[in-house]
C-alpha cells in the first residue's frame, strides 16, 4: 500500500511544473527517516554518459556523485540490479572509498537497491549508517517496496522520457514538463525559482508557442499559493464585452440574461493565483478596472456596489510589445509598471540552441509513440536534421504538433524528412551552412547534420555514431564521400 507521503508527491507531479529537485529532496529525506539512517542518495542513471548521477543526496561535502555503470556500489546495483547490503559482504571491491576520500564521511553500513521500471533499471536508492546498528534484510525489504514506488512515481514525471529512453542528451533538468537546458533557459528556470518564493506580481513575455503559461504554472505550482486554486484567463479568447465579466463575475440584473449571480475568475482564485494570459489585448475600459484589482486587491461584480477583496497572486503574460502599444495609446502606462514588478522573458525556440531543440524532440517524439501505441517508430537521421532547419515560428507548441502528427500518419517504422508536416517552408542553417528542403538535397542536408552533430561532441566520431544511430564504419562512408 502506497504511504501517504508517496501519495501526496503522486498528486503534486500530475501534470504540474514543480521543481523535481525539490521532490527527489522529499523522497530522500523521508526514506532516510524511516529507516534510521544517517544519509541517504538517490541514483538517477545518466544514458548519454554511462553513468550515475545523484540527483539529491545528503552530501553537503560536495554537489553530486557521478560513478561509472558497475563503478562503486551505486554503479554495481545500476549494472547488475542486484541488492548490496555492507558490511555484511566485505567491503573489498564492491566499495569505492572514492566519496568517502572527497567529502571526509566515514561509511560504516550501507545498502542500495535498484529503482526499476517496469522495462528497465532507472536509478538507484542507496542509505548509509543506520542509527543504532546495521541495517538487515528487514531494512532491504522495506528499501525495495519504497524503490518501487519511487518508480512509479519517476515514470509519471517528464523525467522518463530521459530515463526510460536512451537519448543522446546527458541527463538534466529541473521543473516537471517544462524541457530545456540551454543558458537561455537557466535564466528563465532561476528567475521561476526566486520568483516563486515570493507574492510578487509577475509578466511573462514571449512569442506565442514559447510556453509562457508552463512558466506561470512553475511560479504558482512552486509557491506557497501552491495547494489552492491556479485560475487562467484567456484575454485572446474572450470578446471585450465579455472579459470584465469572465473577470469580475456579474450581479443578478446586471443585464437582460443575468437571472442569478455569478462570481468570475478572481474570486475563483481567491487565495491561489490568477494567470491573465495575452493581456495586451484587454480593452481601456477594462485595463482601468484591473488596475485597481492589482493596486488595492479590490474589485466590483458588474452591475455591482458591493466593494469586494481579492487576496490572489497575479500573473500575466503577453506576447504583444506593450511598449508599442502604450506609444498607440492602447495600454495603461501605469498598469505597465503595475504588471512588470518582476519580468520572465521566455525565449523562442530558435534562440535555445540545438541541444535543447533535439531534448525536446527526444521528449515528444517518446511521449507521443507511447501515447498512440506507436513504440517502434523511430526518427531518420535526415528528418532530425530537417527539423533542425526548420526556423520554427510557433515555438515549441509548433515542434509538438508537429511530431504527433508524423508519430500518428508515418505509415512504417521510420519517419523520413518528407513526412514532417512543417507548417512553412524549412529555410534555416546548421553548421554554418544555409538551405532550403526545396533547394536542398537530402544528401547534402544529412551531410549538415552529421557536420553538426560532429561539432556538438567535438568531433569524437564514435559518439557521433551511437547519435546518428548509425555503425562508425557507416559514420566514415558518409563522411568520405563528402
């Protein structure tokens, strides 16, 4: 039976943005607590690398342990899937004194299992020093039953498609379902991360597709606001004379179909957050009325008196240049400082560098076969290129799409480049090189990519291979006819 504590992180990773350093922080803590240890580690496996890495650990020595497959006890758990249980077995050859050298701790006990999905080992679970004696074969029961749950909590997280896939991309990231580790997007992740730790009023800015509201979710969904209400407005959807309602909700009478009351948005988000997306295209009138909300925290229903308060969390997105539009007379000068008290720029997907346009690729392309029982479809070389030429002007939103419905029509095992419905046509560059899908051949477009990748792992031509997918002899066929 799932423990209550497993539960309520179970709840927490469900389609929301929390930062997944702070989870694994809880599954370690509250694992070392029930089983008397002194410290405790969680292994992610790091498949680029051939390595694992741990993710949270009570090492306050150093920032992270990275160990070879089959290095060490955490290695040996991650190549084998076999328990160790110190110091039961002697120390020997299964201990690597490596960690203990670099952070001065002294090991006396330890055990480690493997966290296992259901097709493969993902990590490792690892606590040393039970208080008040060794730990026995009672504890690695217990360990294992706590390991699988942590399993199956790793597997409803964005990190699977890292850790059940073996992609090309060392092992990163740090809020659920936003991916990305470009500094272009550190800078985003820090910013999140502050920011949430406060109630300040926050505008997130950036071209539509870039994923402005996933950001908006990371500040309430890591805030203290986190357990209550996160509530979107829509300003793009709505037409103006129905905003103020949606907003404010409306009192009975306050027009001809109005036969009850009705709250709006702000009152649904009482204690939580209010996300106004596309605020840039709010009407004067209505601009004047939120100014007020967010200055005073007051506001009327429509056809109203009665003075009401909103103790809600603001933020607000837009993809339009308000300062454009404060020059036309089309937005609130003093509602412009009002909203950028603290100010996210999310760039757009052609600005984050390849490596995070191939992780996101990786993500959706794992996502979407398991979606639609599509398993065995894999990417071409050539099609991973195309999309890397691609300029992608509805960002990330565009690039999902855009995978799904290959994943979906690809009529075999493979999707080629000439079967990604791109929505215009692919005129970018890769490795310095500039073309166009109707200028270009494939050759010469797989020629730029392998240029590319080879540039990415500094020209070592057997990593290239494994990313390509292709055999180093392959590799080097390719490369002489050039």
């Amino acid at each position: 039976m799932e423990q209550n504590w497993l539960i309520k992180l179970r709840q927490r990773l469900t389609e929301r943005q929390v930062d997944l350093d702070e989870v694994l922080r809880c599954i370690v803590d509250e694992t070392t607590r029930q089983l008397s240890a002194d410290r405790g580690t969680l292994y992610l496996i790091d498949h680029a690398r051939q390595e694992v890495v741990s993710r949270f650990a009570h090492l306050p020595e150093i920032q992270e342990i990275r160990l070879k497959i089959g290095e060490g006890v955490a290695g040996r758990v991650a190549s084998t899937g076999e328990q160790v249980l110190l110091p039961s077995e002697p120390l020997g050859e299964t201990f690597s004194a490596r960690v203990d050298h670099l952070t001065g701790y002294r090991t006396r006990s330890m055990m480690a299992v493997p966290v296992r999905s259901k097709e493969r080992i993902i990590g490792v679970l690892q606590l040393l020093n039970k208080h008040g004696g060794p730990f026995t074969k009672d504890d690695v029961t217990k360990l294992y039953t706590l390991s699988n749950q942590i399993a199956g909590l790793l597997e409803i997280s964005s990190l699977r498609s890292q850790l059940l896939n073996r992609t090309s991309q060392p092992l990163s990231f740090r809020f659920n379902h936003i991916v990305g580790e470009s500094a272009a997007m550190q800078k985003v992740y820090d910013r999140t991360a502050r920011t949430a730790q406060t109630d300040a009023t926050v505008l997130i800015r950036g071209e539509s597709g870039s994923g402005k509201e996933l950001i908006a979710r990371a500040v309430h969904f890591n805030s203290k606001r986190r357990d209550q209400p996160f509530v979107v407005v829509d300003c793009a959807a709505l037409p103006s004379e129905l905003i103020e309602n949606e907003l404010f909700g409306h009192e009975r009478g306050a027009y001809t179909s109005a036969d009850r009351s009705s709250p709006g948005k702000v009152e649904s988000a009482e204690g939580g957050t209010l996300f106004i997306d596309e605020v840039g295209e709010l009407p004067l009138s209505t601009q004047a009325r939120l100014l007020r909300l967010v200055q005073e925290r007051t506001y009327f229903r429509v056809g109203g008196n009665q003075r009401r308060h909103a103790d809600v969390r603001f933020v607000f997105a837009t993809h339009r240049d308000l300062e454009d539009l404060i020059k036309e007379r089309k937005f609130r000068l003093d509602l412009y400082y009002r909203l950028r008290v603290v100010q996210i720029e999310v760039p757009p997907l052609r600005e984050r560098g390849h490596s995070d346009l191939d992780r996101l690729i990786d993500h959706f392309l794992f996502e979407f076969t398991r979606r639609h029982d599509r398993e065995s479809v894999r990417l071409t070389a050539r099609a991973r290129a195309a999309l890397h030429g691609h300029d992608w002007p509805g960002n990330v939103r565009e690039l999902q799409h855009c995978i799904e419905s290959a994943v979906v029509l690809c009529p075999g095992d493979e999707i080629t480049a000439d079967q990604i419905p791109f929505s215009s046509r692919i005129v970018s560059s890769i490795g310095g090189a500039v073309f166009s899908t109707g200028l270009m051949s494939l050759r010469e477009m797989e020629r730029d990519y392998i240029a590319y990748v080879l540039h990415q792992v500094d020209g070592n031509r057997s990593a290239a291979a494994r990313i390509l997918g292709i055999g180093r002899n392959t590799l080097l066929r390719k490369l002489s006819k050039d």
